[in-house]
C-alpha cells in the first residue's frame, strides 16, 4: 500500500494482507511458464526464478541487502516454505528482485503511511516517469491486460477499507474523461504484467499534503478472465408506431466471458497448459435500460439501480459461459416528436449513449469493448397527412366593399391509420393583421368546436363556404389545417393554402420638368429658374378620382412646400409651372403625388425630383461699350 519513497529501484507487486493466489510455487508449474513466457531461468546477477505466491521472482528477500521485516497478518516463510530465520507472521519489504534486476518490492509489507485515503480524493500525479519518481515507463501491455487491471483497480477501495463507489479510483478527477486505458496508462505504472497463472503489479505515485511529500501505491493485479455484456437484439413491436399509442417491445442482453486474449499465443497457452476454463471468475451486477426518443421507459420484473430512476440491473453469476436475459417492456409512441422516425434503444453497461452519467459508479470497468453494449432501431411514425386547398387561388376584377364567397377544403390522407382530430383555421389577411372567417359546412361537414376542431377520417374531405369583404388594397384569403395530437405531420406544405384577392390599381405617375438644366447669373446675381410640375394617370380604369401631392423647391427663403391636390380622369395630366430667382449654386425641386384612398400600381414613379444649376459670369463692362444681358424668362410663383 502506501510506501514512502526510498529508492527508485523498486518494482511493485501485491497489496498487503490481501492473498489471491496458492501458497506453493510449484516447480513443474514455474518451468512451464517460463518455457512458455521465454523469461530467463537466471537473471543476470545469477539469481534463479521462483515463484512467490503466483508472482515470479528472481532470489530472495535475503538477496536485498539491509532488507526490512515487520510484523503482518501474512507469513512469507510459510507461504514460501522456506526458512530465513523470520518465523511467524513477518514479511520483507522486497520479496527480490526482477529480471531486469530492480528490487520487488512487496505489498505483503505492512505500510508506512500512518492512514489512508480514498482513491478517489488521491493527488495523483500524472507521468510520474517524466518526474524522475521511476525508471522507464513501465511495461507495454496489451488491451485485455488494461482491462485486467481495471478490473482490480475498479474495486481496490474496497479493499483499502473505503466502501462505496464514489471513493474508487473511478470517481478521480484524474479519470474523469473516462476510466480506461488511456487515461490509466498515464498515471499507472505496469512494473510486471498479470498472465494466467502469474501475478502482476502496478504503481501509482501521489501526493501526501497531511504526510509531506511524493508517496507510492504498489497495487498485486490478478489475471483474470473479463466480461463481455452485449445487446443482441431489440425489438420495437411495430413496424410503425401511432403517436400516443402504446406497444410491447423485446429486448435480448447476453453476458459472456471476453476469450480475445486468446488471439496472444502465449496468454493463450498458458491458459491452456493450466488447465484453466473459459468462464466468468466471479458474480457481475451491470445496469442496464431501455429509452425511447433518449427517454428511459419502465422494466417490469428487475431490481433497479440504487437511486436510478429506470434503470435495472443485469445479474450474472460465477461460472457463465454464456448468459441470455430475454425481457419485454411497454413502451408509448410519443405525440410531440421532432421528426417521422422514433428511436428506440438498449444500454448495457455504458454511460454514454443510453444510460446517464451518473451510473458510472455501478458500471463494471473492466469491459475492454464496448461496441455492442448499445443497439438503436429506429421505428416509423404513423404521422397524418393534413391538407386544405381553396376553390378560388386567385380573386381578380373585384372591388372594394364587395362581398365575394367561395369555399375551401380540408382532407386527411386515405393511407393514415386512425381519424385525426384538426384544428381549422381561416383567416382574411389585410396588411399584418389576420381576421378569422366564419366556415359554413357544405353537405354534412362537421362544425369547427370552440377550439377550431373537427375528427377527419382517413381519406375524408370537409368542405366550407366562405364569405369575405373585398378592401380597397391587395389582401389575401389564408386556409390552415393542423394536427392537434402530434406536432408532426407528413408534408407540411400543403397544410396551408392562400389566395391573394387582387384589385384594379390606379397609377398615377408625377414628373418634375426644369426649363433647362443650367442657368448663368452675372456678377452674382440673381437667375430666374422654371419648372413644370406634371401629374399624370397612366391607367385605363373607368371614371375620375382624387390625387394629393405637393412639390417644392430648396432656396433659402423662397423655399416652401406646395399642395397639388387634383382630379384625374384615365389617361390624364394636369402641370403647374413654378419658378424662384436664385443665386449660384444647385437647386432642387421635388415633387409627389398619390391617388387619394388607394395604394398605387406603381409606387416607384409617385416621387420625383430635379436638380438644376446656377453658374456666375463675371462681366466688367469699359467706357466705349454698354450692354445688357438678361437670362432667363418669367418667374412663375
């Protein structure tokens, strides 16, 4: 366990007071290992391997120079049957040496540190090879054996006395982008790499505030075989779902030993040569649930996770080959669904994509794969197709205050699966503003209720008449029909129908005509500038009507606006000239006119203006001449 650091040639191996493994290093064993491993029978200081409670070693404790004993709860000498003068219950705190020959340091040793703390609140120290508290970077392992030794460091506050999952190593913050192999590598040294039939052990470095300084865990890894939990198979119970309906679905979980080790020659003979069996080692408690459109749904019949709201637990016990747990569960199609598909999936030991992540605690971590922990299947909505389309899609000709009826029609497609209640609506859209309008049921047609809704059928057309009120500019005549017991529907454009309602439009056009388009004054003078105001109506609409305009022109104090409010019949102009003297410079008139209580066909040509220029002649006449210039005729006011 805890250990202060003494030197840094030390290797680490199993924790104290905690035995897995037979006492007897068995000599036909250990040459089949290391015929199969290819490790040396001698290290190169000429000490023989043995196997000391299942971890190999190279000599003795003897062989440590200055090696430390206390007392324990363990008897190296019993378990070793061999006697170095430390009888009853002691234990070294190097067990010998490696093959590379680093001292191995024992997790039999009582520990140094006076108290413990949770795994969880641990100070680790990430890459601690980086900060010279080890030599090398430890051993290169494989996938299964990073699963192995989370396995062992997934309930190791167990057994350092902290129960409950929020004191495991799992709840870190240093793992708390996950508790795998990636993160695990970069805190945990593999000092001797756990096979069947053979021992390993890893070490992490932490820091001590209460205690001062570095300290280091040397955790004894077990080799065991893991566990493999799957979704075979889910099943929806339709092919397509009704909102607000409910089906019974069924789902297949299997649970089975991980045999990919296999794959590695000398795991796999080793596991071989031992005799060993292709089985789960202990019992296995995962969570497990069921979620549609990512809601979880209720498990009849299963014990639920302590404190999870649907989410039950997957039992296996020791011995497993293979274990299948087939269950059915009641699921309702939901009625506000964001698309046609509903989806419907399985979660087996995982906290990703169906199970939250607050089951991390109960979650069995050393599953090297997770590929089919969760199956989806995506069912089909029984979604209605709502349409309406009205008789008329354009009113022309007509005009304003007269009344004008037609009908409109609501249907629900012949293929849907049930009636469907619809929400009707019709509405006379003037400007921003949209004014309902009364539905009149034609040959049977149910009335609209108080909310607006009718029950179609499958297959059934509702029709209605209609009246409405032309107004003295373009409207439009809107018709909507919406499901009322699900936000969906299979083709939204044709839930809404619109005919535009189109008036005769007046056009009337005004012009700003200067005289010419420069003028000269002398000396600084005044030049008198001329204009024609011309209102016009270009279209052929029968009788007269009113306009209203103005225009003015920008000089100084002989600005001023001007009203030019006339009578027009089709085709007709009326012109007004107006002129002001003005000194050098630019000066523009504008000018507007509009048809009175009626927007105009043409807006663009309903404003106009001009701008014209007054140049300066210097002229200094001499005694033998005289003359007299004069610019520019009247000046209309």
């Amino acid at each position: 366990m805890l250990k202060r650091i003494l030197t840094l040639a030390v290797a680490v191996t199993l924790l104290a007071g905690f035995y897995l493994f037979p006492a007897e290093a068995n000599t036909d064993k250990l040459q089949r290992i290391l015929q199969i491993t290819g490790l040396p029978a001698e290290q190169r200081d000429g000490l023989k391997a043995r196997l000391d409670r299942d971890m190999l070693v190279y000599g003795s404790p003897s062989d440590i120079p200055d090696n430390d004993w206390k007392p324990a709860s363990t008897s190296w000498q019993e378990a070793n049957g061999i006697n170095l003068g430390k009888p009853g219950n002691q234990e070294p705190r190097f067990l010998g040496k490696t093959a590379e020959g680093d001292n191995l340091a024992s997790d039999y040793f009582p520990d140094d540190a006076p108290n413990h703390i949770a795994p969880a609140r641990r100070d680790m120290i990430k890459w601690p090879w980086e900060r010279g508290l080890s030599y090398g970077t430890g051993l290169d392992v494989s996938d299964y054996t990073w699963g192995v030794i989370a396995k062992a460091l997934s309930t190791y506050h167990e057994r350092v006395g902290h129960s409950g999952p929020g004191n495991g190593f799992a709840a870190n913050p240093a793992f708390r982008t996950g508790f795998n192999k990636d993160t695990l590598k970069d805190h945990f040294l593999v000092m001797a790499e756990p096979k069947p039939g053979m021992a390993g052990a890893v070490s992490h470095w932490h820091n001590r505030a209460d205690l001062g300084g570095v300290w280091y865990d040397p955790i004894f890894i077990r080799w065991d075989i893991l566990p493999n939990f799957m979704v075979e198979s889910i099943d929806p119970g339709t092919d397509k779902a009704q909102p607000g309906q409910t089906y019974t679905g069924r789902v297949v979980l299997k649970a089975k030993p991980d045999g990919s080790f296999l794959s590695d020659p000398v795991t796999s003979q080793l596991f071989s040569t031992l005799g060993m069996k292709l089985e789960l080692s202990q019992d296995y408690t995962v969570p497990f649930g069921v979620a549609v459109n990512g809601q979880l749904v209720s498990v009849k019949n299963f014990t639920p996770v302590s404190g999870m709201e649907n989410i039950y637990q997957y039992k296996v016990p020791a011995g497993t080959t293979e274990s299948t747990l087939e269950f059915t569960f009641q699921w309702t199609a939901p009625v506000n669904i964001s698309s046609d598909k509903i989806t419907l999936a399985t979660g087996v030991n995982e906290s990703i994509t169906v199970l939250p992540k607050d089951v991390w605690g109960y979650m069995e971590w050393s599953e090297i794969t997770n590929i089919d922990n969760v199956k989806a299947v995506e069912v089909a909505a029984a979604i209605p197709d709502l349409s309406t389309n009205l008789e008329t899609d354009s009113f022309t000709g007509v005009k304003p205050g007269e009344k004008i009826a037609s009908t409109v029609a609501y249907k629900l497609d012949k293929d849907h699966t049930k009636p469907e209640r619809a929400l009707l609506r019709l509405r006379h859209v003037v400007g921003e503003e949209e004014y309902p309008i009364r539905l009149q049921p034609v040959n049977g047609a149910p009335a609209p209720d108080a909310n607006g809704y009718i029950t179609l059928k499958p297959g059934d057309v509702m029709v209605y008449e209609y009246t409405y009120t032309v107004q003295s500019s373009n409207t439009t005549i809107r018709s909507r029909i919406n499901p009322v017991d699900t936000n969906q529907d299979t083709d939204w454009s044709n839930n809404r129908a619109e005919a535009s309602v189109i008036i005769p439009q007046y056009d009337i056009k005004v012009e700003v005509r200067p005289e010419k388009d420069s003028y000269t004054a002398i000396n600084g003078g005044n030049a008198g500038l001329n204009f024609i105001i011309r209102v016009s109506r270009k279209d052929d609409i029968p009788g007269e009507i009113k306009t209203t305009g103005y225009f003015e022109g920008f000089n100084g104090k002989y600005a001023g606006r001007h009203s030019m409010n006339t009578t027009l019949g089709p085709g007709e102009y009326k012109e007004r000239k107006y002129g002001f003297p003005a000194p050098p410079g630019s000066y523009t008139t504008v000018a507007e006119a509009w048809p009175e209580g009626f927007e105009d066909a043409f807006p663009a040509d309903n404003l106009d203006e001009s701008t014209v220029y007054v140049g300066n002649q210097i002229f200094k006449p001499d005694s033998k001449i005289r003359v007299d210039l004069i610019d520019g005729g009247p000046i209309y006011r």
